[in-house]
C-alpha cells in the first residue's frame, strides 16, 4: 500500500494544478464518483483507489477544454480527441508527465504519456430521469465506446457481442467515433431540462440521472489537506449511485481499478 499512498499524492498534485486554473477562469467542477464516495466517507481517498474522478457541467467542460492546454504547466498534458491523436477515451483525461514510477501498460502501445492523470467527466442535461429516447442514447455511448477500444485495441473481446463490436470498429475511423460519441452525449443537453446525467461514467446512467438541482452550488469539504467543492445534494448522490455508501465494500471488492 505504500506504492499506492505515493500515487494518490501525485494525483493531489495534478488534482491543484487544476483547481488553480478553475479558480483562475471560473470553471465549476466537482468531485465525483469514488472521489466523491472518498470525501464524504473518508474525508480523502477510499484507501484502495488509485485516482481522482471530478466533473464538470457542460459548458465548464468545453471552457477547460478551450483554455487548460494553453495555461496548464508543461509538467501535465490534456489529453482529449482534440489534442491527442488516437485518442482511447471519451472525455478528457490530465496527465502528469514528470517521470516516475507508474504507467498504464495498456495504452502504452498509443502513447508515453501513460503515467497518473485525473479524469474530468462532462456533465449533461436530459429531460427526465428515464425514456425510450435516453436508453438508446446510453446504448449508442456504448456501442461508440466499444468500437474505440477494440479499435485502439486497449482490451481485447471476451464474448461475441465484442467480436461483433470489434468487426464493426474497421469501417469507421477513430475521428468518427469521437464525433458520434460528443454528437451523442449532448444530443439532449438543452438548458430548459430538469435533469443531469454523467454519460461517461461506466455506472448506470439511470443512477447517476438526478434533478439539476442536486448539483448546484458547490458545498467545500475536506479531501485530504484541500478544502475542494462537491454537489450541493452530494448524499443523496451517492444513495442513487452505490445505495448505503457508508457501508464498507466486502475485502475482496476492494481493489484498484486503473492497473498502474
């Protein structure tokens, strides 16, 4: 664990080059996802995670994307569709770029640039909490998601609907596939809907869909020696995500999940 405890101190360091531009620029962001669950009921890292998730609403987002690359330290990199060739992933990633001890192998093969990162998910508007509409929506996310990785050959199928996935990568480019998915996530991201949704977010958008208003205003709470903003409802959040959040995983699901 000792390995570990030194990459979540790196992903603090990346994690206030961030803020700093945030607060510089008026971007609004959250923690998010396990960082969030980490924050409430650690008061920092869930011990066993390896990195920090936060989120941004839409229009933060695209304001990050636009300014970061230009203002970010020449130790990070924003790696995007946008700015990286190839790229793997669906939203944008912040990469540490000082060498040191941990990589991610299974990128390794796209770029050397694989080392510890902060992954910054875009938050979008839908109109209610569940439809028709929003299924094929989430269905479509991942079919795009799918044909990226095989595409990019990130992972490798494990059953046939992945080798029907994979098959179908060939006959679109990786420029495409980014443009289906951005098309997609903001298919109904009009202002005047009541809900939120993370749909980068590998857990069930139907948990993750919540009213506006969960989000908010940013409450400030301690995350290991920051004071960082989370959701205005960030309880209730994280009820709809994982049910009882105060209630520790069994030891065998407490495991890192990015493989460095």
């Amino acid at each position: 664990m000792k390995e570990l405890r030194e990459l979540q101190k790196i992903d603090l360091i990346i994690l206030k080059e961030i803020d700093k531009i945030c607060k510089k620029h008026n971007i609004r962001y959250y923690l998010g996802e396990g960082t969030l669950l980490g924050a409430i009921r650690h008061q920092g890292f869930i011990p066993w995670d390896d990195d920090i998730d936060i989120l941004m609403p839409r229009k933060d987002y695209e304001k990050f994307l636009k300014i970061a690359p230009k203002s970010i330290s020449k130790n990070y990199e924003i790696q995007h569709s946008t700015t990286v060739d190839n790229y793997w992933s669906p939203f944008i990633k912040v990469r540490y770029l000082k060498e040191c001890f941990f990589k991610q192998q299974h990128i390794a093969h796209l770029t050397n640039h694989n080392g510890p990162l902060i992954d910054i998910f875009p938050l979008d508007n839908v109109p209610q909490k569940d439809s028709f509409k929003q299924k094929i929506q989430a269905m479509t996310i991942k079919l795009n998601r799918g044909m990226l990785s095989y595409k990019l050959k990130t992972r490798i199928p494990k059953k046939w609907k992945g080798y029907i996935v994979r098959f179908l990568s060939k006959f679109i480019s990786v420029k495409r596939i980014h443009k289906n998915l951005d098309k997609t996530f903001k298919k109904y991201n009009n202002s005047k809907n009541k809900y939120i949704v993370n749909l980068a977010s590998y857990y069930s958008y139907k948990k993750q869909t919540v009213p506006k208003e969960w989000y908010g205003k940013p409450r400030m709470v301690k995350f290991e020696n920051l004071i960082l903003p989370i959701p205005k409802e960030s309880e209730k959040l994280l009820t709809s995500i994982y049910g009882d959040y105060m209630q520790l995983p069994p030891e065998e699901k407490r495991v890192i999940k990015h493989h460095f």
